[in-house]
C-alpha cells in the first residue's frame, strides 16, 4: 500500500451582492503570497468592472475579505 498527500489551496474572495447575500469567488491555483494591497485592488478591480450578473442581481458589488484555505487530502492506494 502507498501513501501521498495532497495539498490543495485556493484563494476565497468574498464579496456582497446586490441583493445584500454574500458571494464568493474562488480561485482554484492561486499565486502564493499575494499581498493584501494586491488582493483589494484585484477585487476592487472586479467590482468595477460589473461584469458579474444573475437573474437580475450584481454578483460581486462590495468587497468584503479574502483568504487562502488550504486543504490536505490523504491519499492511501
């Protein structure tokens, strides 16, 4: 039997909508080590840019925060 991990990260925008509701984006092979300044101005940057819309509602209207989650999967075969 052989093991390895997986380690997955991704970078989770998040933003308000709209219609108020949180929304996120989320970036699935992110660089590493994005500055802050870096992260608002790209979300700032999506925002103006309005070119995000459902059913009649704006996506991603105000920017709220954004993370790196990193997940680790086990993986025995």
């Amino acid at each position: 039997m052989t093991h390895h991990i997986n380690v997955e990260k991704k970078l989770h925008l998040r933003f308000k909508g709209s219609d108020r509701k949180t929304k996120n984006l989320i970036i699935a092979r992110p660089k590493d080590n994005l500055k802050k300044v870096a992260a608002n101005t790209a979300m700032e940057d999506i925002v103006e840019a309005n070119l995000f819309e459902k059913d009649g509602v704006q996506l991603y209207k105000d920017r709220r925060d954004a993370c790196y989650k990193t997940r680790r999967v086990d993986v025995f075969l």
